[in-house]
C-alpha cells in the first residue's frame, strides 16, 4: 500500500461529500462577476531575460507559475501554460510564452494538484530540464516518461551552482485521482543564492500554521512569494489556502522584507474574484501600516529585479497593477 503524507501536527484537510455538496450550492446560488481580469505588463522583458546571467529576477506568468532568475540559473515554479484545467477555464494568457522563455534548468514543483503540476506544460521543456519535487511524486513522473528527477522530504535540500534548494512545509493536500489521495508530499521551496545569501520563499499552497514561523527561523527570506487566491468559501477552504489576511500574516511570521502576491486572477478556482483578493490584500497591508515599497502587485509578464540596498531605500519605477 502506498504510503499517506500528513501535514504538521496531524491536521486533517479532509472533506465530507456532505460540505462539498453545500458549497457547490452555494457557489450556484451566489454566482459573482469574474469580467475583472488581471492586466498583462506594458513592459515584458524578454530579451533581458534571455540574456542575463547575473541578476536574481522574478517574472510572474500566472497562478503559481514563476520565472526565477539567480547566479545564473533559470528556474520554473508549478509549470502551468494549460489553457483549462479539467473543466475550470483559463482567465488570462500567461505573462509569457514558454516560447519566450530563457533556456530552463530546473523546474520545482510545490505539489501534485492540476493547477501546479501539468504534464502537458512540462513536455514542452527541454529534455535535460532538472525536476525537483516533493516525495512521493517521482514514480508519476517516471510513468510519464520524466526521468531527470529529484524528489524531497520536508527539511531537504540540494546546492546546484551554488544555489540552494530547501523542500520546506505547508499544510495542504494532493490528489490526481480517485486513489492516490495524499500518496506524494506538498510544500514550499526555499531557493538561497550562496554567492550573495540572496533568498525567495515560493510558498506553493497552505493553510495558515505555525510552519511558516519555523520557517522564518530556519532562513533569512528577501522575497516572499505568497498565495492569495482560493480561499472563498473559508469554512470550506480554510485549512488549505490562505486569506489574503493570513498570507500577511504569513509573510511577517516568515519575517520576509518583499511581498509578491501569486495563485489569484489565473483560474476560477474557487468563489472569490481576481479584484476581491487583491483588494483584500491591501486593505489588510494598509491597516497594519506596512511599507508600500516591500508590496510588488505584478502584472502579468512583470520582471521585478531584486536590489538588496536600493530595495530598500530608494523604492522607484514600482509598476503595480489592479488598482482597484
């Protein structure tokens, strides 16, 4: 028998037919105006991301799905370029074509959910692509032909070019079929350029927990990519997806200095809309009185270039995008 990943502190996110059924009542009885999409970026980079090699960037193409730059390297999270998923259709094009993309190297995937994991992206990639990827999940790979693969337990890590790779925790879930509930791992990345200590927490999907404060502890985290989406309705979606509440929350218990929204505005996933979640994103960032210049609201396709003294104290050209 395969074997069943927990979360931390044996929190259970398991769903009874009975509350799936409630909230697909209620998505039907209070249907809300998606016409509000997330804008493409005026400005796309694309030639700067082809041609460099030493600054750490971050290109957001959507949902979870980012392109990371650092020493070198270029690095994918959650591939995603499908146009639906089963049957929850795309809102936007991505930021970029996978086209557009620099030469890839390694690709980190948080977990197996469709929106995270699309095999149909990956074999787009080149053929000598790195996998990294949470326990359990190597053996679906294998099956898919996918051999140049690496999987993590919780805690693990890897150094490639002086980058490291750190497989931490969420609380979350994974499934792909009626029978393979929970039989591979969920969990975040931690990627920590050793050359400059520069370092990007991709959250992956979670619930709120005290994980994010271990994780905090464990690392000196510059760039925090959070998620924001999925969370309505929260008696239903609560122990899996943040609010954009408690992604704020997360961020400072993380005590991460940037802050760069992600998981919204791509797939109607759940029953809150693109402008819902940014809106409560940043009343939540107004109210507790934090920095608007650690706040990076992305357009699709935006580059933010990380400046480890200018970031700090000469926050300029910020492009921000859902002003709403």
């Amino acid at each position: 028998m395969a074997k069943r990943y927990e979360n931390m502190d044996n929190i259970s996110t398991k769903k009874s037919i009975r509350s799936f059924l409630r909230w697909r009542k209620e998505r039907k009885q209070n249907k809300k105006d998606f016409s509000f999409l997330v804008e493409q970026s005026p400005v796309k980079k694309t030639q700067f991301l082809q041609d460099n090699s030493e600054k750490t960037t971050v290109t957001w193409i959507g949902h979870s799905t980012f392109l990371i730059q650092t020493n070198g390297l270029n690095i994918l999270t959650d591939p995603v370029w499908a146009n639906k998923l089963k049957l929850v259709p795309r809102l936007t094009e991505p930021g970029l074509t996978i086209q557009e993309l620099p030469k890839i190297d390694i690709v980190l995937i948080s977990h197996g959910h469709y929106d995270h994991l699309d095999f149909a992206t990956l074999r787009q990639l080149s053929n000598d692509v790195l996998y990294l990827v949470p326990a359990g999940l190597k053996k679906l790979f294998t099956r898919k032909k996918i051999m140049h693969v690496e999987e993590y337990n919780w805690w693990e890590n890897t150094t490639i070019n002086e980058v490291a790779f750190h497989f931490v925790p969420a609380q979350h879930w994974t499934r792909r079929s009626l029978f393979d509930m929970n039989t591979s791992h969920w969990g975040g990345w931690i990627i920590n350029n050793t050359t400059t200590t520069e370092t990007i927490y991709f959250c992956g999907d979670s619930g709120y927990f005290q994980g994010f404060k271990e994780i905090g502890q464990r690392f000196s985290i510059d760039i925090a990519l959070m998620p924001i989406g999925a969370y309505e309705p929260e008696w239903f979606m609560k122990v899996s997806h943040v609010s954009p509440e408690e992604a704020v929350q997360a961020f400072l218990d993380i005590n991460a200095t940037h802050f760069i929204p992600m998981h919204y505005g791509t797939f109607a996933l759940a029953d809150e809309t693109p402008r819902e979640a940014i809106t409560r994103l940043r009343n939540d960032w107004n109210l507790r009185m934090l920095p608007w210049e650690q706040l990076h609201v992305l357009f699709l396709g935006q580059t933010y270039t990380y400046h480890p003294i200018a970031s700090e104290k000469e926050p300029k050209n910020i492009i921000e995008t859902l002003n709403v």
